[in-house]
C-alpha cells in the first residue's frame, strides 16, 4: 500500500507456482485533501482474493478533522 508515492504497508509471498494466495491488512492513515493511497502489485504476481482472481481495496472515514 502506498501513501503519496511512499511504502505504507505490504504483504510478500514467493510461492510462484500457484495462485492461492491472499493476504488482508487493516491500516489507518491520517490524510488530508489531496493524499492519494493505492496498492502496487509487482509484475508477474498475483493475490487473489477469489476464484476469479479479482482483488478488494476499500477505504472508510473514521472521522473527519479540519485543518484548521
């Protein structure tokens, strides 16, 4: 998981030969307007989190703050 270009969080596994691999994190993060998180995944991995192969990323407010 990535925050502003910079590693947060991350998950590794180095069993190539099959596709039965998952991983779950929970992270809290103070952000502000403009921050941006995203996962990277490096080439010619795979975390599936179904049999189809597809993958969940989601995100929750816990409470709002204000600059100010």
């Amino acid at each position: 998981m990535m925050k502003n270009g910079q590693l947060i969080a991350s998950s590794w596994e180095d069993n190539r030969e099959d596709s039965e691999d998952s991983s779950t994190q929970t992270v809290l993060l103070h952000l502000r307007r403009g921050c941006q998180v995203y996962v990277e995944l490096l080439s010619g991995r795979q975390l599936c989190g179904d049999t189809k192969g597809q993958n969940m990323f989601s995100g929750y407010l816990v409470y709002p703050f204000s600059d100010k």
